[in-house]
C-alpha cells in the first residue's frame, strides 16, 4: 500500500497547496545592508541642519508655490489633451493606406519625438526671430489678418507648444499599437453591418484601443507632470520657477528645492493611485466581459438538460 503523496491527501484541494519559497542567507544579509543603509540615509536627513525643515515647512504652503502648483496641473492637463486629440489623428493617419497621410504622420513622429522638449520649448519662445509676424490668408497670396508673433507666443504658449506636440509624437504610436491590438474581424463584422470606415473607427476600434492604452497613457501623465518643470527656462512660474524665485530672495536653495520635491512626489503618488485604480477597474470590467458568454452558455446548457428531462 502505497502512503498518498500531499497533492493526493484526501480533503485538501490542489488549489490550498502553496509553494514555500526557500529563504538563503544572502536574502537576510541584502536586507540587512539595505535596511541599515535606509536608516542611516533617514537619520541623516533628520539630524541635518542644513536642511533647514522649519524652513520648508513655512514656504510649504506659500501662496506662491500654491500658484505654481495650480500652473503645473494646468501645463499638465493642457498638454495631455492636445497632445492626446493630436496623436488620435496621426495614428489614424499612420495607418491608412493613403502614402501621403503615412508619410506625414511617419514625419511628424519621427520629428517630435527626435527632438528633446528643451529644445522645442526654446525654440517656440523664439518663434519671432524666424517669423516675425503670423497671418491667415490666401495659399501663395495675399494675407488676410496678421499677428505680431511675441504678442502671440508667450511663455505659457511656448510651454504649451513644446510639450504637447511631443506628447503627440509619443502617444500616435501608443494609440496606433491599441488600433492594431483590436481584432480585424471586428471591423470586418461592423462592415458586414453596413458600417462605415469612419464609423466603425469611431465606435468600435477607437473605444476599444483606448481602453488597451489607457495604462501607458497614465505613465505618460506622470512623465508629464516632470516635464514642466523644463519650462523654467522660459521664465514661466510654474512650481519648480517658483521655488527659484524665493529662494533667490532668500538664498535657502536647499530648503525650497525640498518643497517642489514634496510637491512632484505628492502629485505623482496621487497620479499612480489613479492609474492603478483604473487598471483594476478595467482588468475586472474585461474580465466580467470575458465571463459573460461561458454563463451564457452554462445556462443554455442547463435549461436544454432540463428541457430533455421533462420530455422523458
């Protein structure tokens, strides 16, 4: 008689059975060093007095970090939406079969996303040195209305240039790779409907692909959020701009770079919440709507049983 193996014990499902991981020493030593090493970097942040955390504490809600806070969120959202209505446009334009709207979305990718957004950023500013004014008018003649270009290109419009035609760049391949994930016979069955191309771009693919890049859509959220602080070169008073500005009063540089640190950690913490919170509400969505057709099924089946039992 043979003793039965742990998986074969009678009352105990396969599924309770768990793997136990086996622990090394250089588990315990690595977390050693790494716990010491958090706690000696933790004491000397404390201990430091040159940190200065009365300081910090008293600038940390001053009305100017709060303003350029409140212009970082702006910068952010701004740039997202139009970088976002941007990229819809090329990815559907890098995928059609028309070579002139290929090549064009291929161009303006390969551009934007070759080019740093510090660069843009400064060259947007400067627009005026290369067009002096700019106009509306007739193609190859005469203008209809004209603008002076500094009157138009501010230091927010700059900002807002710069980082949203690079977003653009960025997030057309995150969009056209959710349009390639979408399954081909979807658009064929929507066709078999008598839909059209643009309406089943509208109402099938495009909801479906979004919902595909809405993770690495939320990633770009956060890098975004970083990315304005590039626009202090343009004298614009966003967060980072801010804490310049008073600590070139004050000379408690330090102190104040430590206050748009809590504040860019704080938002992209808050960011992440979000994005995970989504995740999860789209895995769980996915999967009940995965559910729904093998239920659908298993009552079919069960009311077809009961159907051949009541005409036994």
């Amino acid at each position: 008689m043979t003793t039965p193996s742990p998986q074969q014990t009678p009352g105990r499902p396969d599924a309770a059975l768990k793997p136990i991981p086996r622990s090394h020493p250089s588990w315990w030593i690595g977390s050693a060093v790494l716990i010491l090493g958090l706690g000696m970097f933790v004491a000397a942040l404390i201990g430091n007095e040159n940190l200065q955390w009365g300081v910090v504490g008293r600038y940390l809600f001053d009305a100017e970090i709060i303003a350029g806070l409140g212009r970082t969120l702006l910068l952010t959202a701004l740039a997202m939406v139009i970088g976002l209505a941007i990229g819809i446009v090329l990815a559907v334009m890098r995928l059609s079969a028309n070579p002139v709207f290929n090549s064009f979305a291929w161009g303006w990718i390969w551009f934007f996303r070759g080019v740093p957004p510090l660069v843009q950023l400064i060259f947007w500013y400067n627009l005026a040195l290369l067009f002096p004014t700019i106009g509306i008018g007739l193609p190859f003649g005469p203008q209809l209305v004209t603008w002076d270009t500094n009157s138009l290109i501010t230091p927010f419009s700059a900002a807002i240039l710069g980082l949203s035609l690079t977003e653009s760049a960025y997030a057309a391949e995150m969009i056209r790779a959710g349009i390639q994930a979408v399954s081909h016979g979807q658009s064929e069955a929507a066709a078999s409907l008598g839909m059209t191309g643009a309406q089943t771009l509208r109402r099938i693919v495009l909801p479906q692909a979004l919902r595909i890049v809405i993770p690495p859509i939320g990633n770009d959220t956060i890098s975004m959020l970083k990315f304005t602080s590039l626009v202090s070169v343009l004298a614009l008073p966003d967060l980072l701009y801010s804490a310049q500005m008073i600590y070139s009063r004050t000379y408690q540089t330090i102190p104040l770079l430590l206050v748009a640190t809590f504040w860019y950690l704080t938002l992209s913490t808050i960011l992440t919440v979000i994005e995970h919170r989504i995740e999860k509400h789209l895995a769980a969505d996915r999967q009940a709507k995965a559910a729904r057709p093998r239920i659908a099924w298993a009552k079919r089946m069960l009311l077809g049983s009961r159907r051949i039992e009541g005409a036994a």
